[in-house]
C-alpha cells in the first residue's frame, strides 16, 4: 500500500474553508472516480500556528502504477485545482510516497 503525503497552508480565515472542500468536494469525487482504480482513502491533518494552518493530506492508494493513474507520469507533482489554489496561500511543490510499513489504528474515524 502506498500512501501519498502533501502539505498546504492557508489562513485562519480560509482553513474551514478548505477543511469543506477537502472533506465534502474533492474526497468524495476521489471515491467515486478511483476507488476501482486502487485508491482506498484518506487522512487529514490540521496544525494552526498564529496566523496560518497547515493542512497535511494523506491519501491509499493499492500501488505506485494506481497513484500515477491519479496524478500522471511526473507523479510527484501536485494535482492542485483552481478552487484549492484559490484558498491555499502556498503549498508544497512536491508529494511524498511512502510504502506503509505497518499499522495500529483501532477505531479511528473522523475524529473532528
């Protein structure tokens, strides 16, 4: 399994807004249009420092090959659209891949 982690930051003023977006726009449309190509979800993280929130995104994917099919050949370029560039102040150049190595969540949700 591989997990594709990307940063962000936004103002305080804009962080619920985009939190909304993530969690009600993009994320879904994700499930419904790659969950038969090996992407299997998502986590994200949310840090407040003084006058801006960096956001960290995490999505599963089954395999590398399925991760490109998400974001193309220069895979580790990140897939930013228009609405989220337009509430993010900056954001990292790059997406990490990781090969999970194991795992021990019980019941973990939406923890709000």
């Amino acid at each position: 399994m591989v997990c594709r982690v990307w940063h962000g930051w936004t103002t305080v003023g804009h962080a619920q807004r985009y939190d909304d977006y993530l969690q009600n726009e993009l994320f879904p449309r994700l499930d419904r249009e790659l969950r038969s190509h090996g992407y299997r979800g998502y986590q994200v993280l949310r840090l407040s420092r003084g006058e801006e929130v960096e956001f960290m995104t995490i999505l599963w994917f089954d395999s590398i090959e399925n991760v490109r099919e998400f974001a193309g050949e220069n895979y580790e370029t990140p897939v930013i659209s228009e609405k989220a560039r337009s509430l993010l102040t900056r954001f990292a150049e790059r997406a990490d891949h990781y090969q999970l190595s194991g795992s021990n969540l019980f019941g973990v949700s939406n923890a709000g």
